[in-house]
C-alpha cells in the first residue's frame, strides 16, 4: 500500500533527519506498526501528532500548511467531546456535524475567521 500526502512529507522528513519509524514511534510514543499504519493511511493520524510533528521538524509558514492540509486530507474522523460543556456548546457541535455538508465556502470562510479570532 502506498503513503498517504501525510505519510510522503513524513517519510521525507525523516529520510532527511536520517531517522527511521522506530525513532518516530518512540518519540511519539506508539509502536513501529502503528507509525506505519498511520503514514499509510491504515489509520488516522491522530491529533496530537501535529503539534508533536510540526515542532519536530519544525514547520513553518508554507511547509505547515501544506503539513496541516496533509493531516486534514488523511484524517478520516472527527471527535467533539461534549460532556462537560454547556448545553449551548452542544447543541451547536452537533448542529455543524450535522450541517457540514451542507455549508458552502463563503459559509465555511466565515465559520473558519470566527474560530481564528484571537481573544
């Protein structure tokens, strides 16, 4: 099986720090075959692997976010944990995973400044 996007700038990274999967498995803490399964897409990456990654290697501007859409194309789901936020918070968390498919890309372009706001 072949490399996700995700898995090409991986494998890439590491044949450039000269470091093989037992080295990416130890330093984020997961087995060689997990490592393996995620970078060809038999898994999805899970989420603190990007900060964890992206500080290893130390991805900025450009190469972040080619890194960061190479995440979201392999991630194959999402998890909102609601149990301990109001019910407005839920009821809006499951609205969108409701509506996602339905939003356009002016909506989505809203939606996303929203979440950048700095507070």
């Amino acid at each position: 099986m072949g490399y996700t996007e995700f898995g090409k700038i991986i494998r890439k990274e590491m044949i450039d720090h000269d470091e093989n999967l037992l080295s990416i498995a130890q330093l984020l803490g997961v087995t060689t075959s997990f490592v393996s399964a995620v970078l060809t897409g038999c898994k999805s990456v899970p989420d603190n692997w990007v900060d964890e990654l992206a500080k290893h290697y130390c991805f900025t501007g450009e190469n972040y976010n080619k890194f960061y859409n190479a995440y979201c194309e392999a991630k194959k789901n999402v998890k909102i944990d609601v149990e301990n936020v109001s019910m407005p918070q839920k009821r809006l968390a499951i609205q969108f995973q409701r509506k996602l498919t339905e939003l356009n890309d002016d909506e989505i372009n809203s939606i996303q400044k929203i979440l950048k706001k700095e507070k």
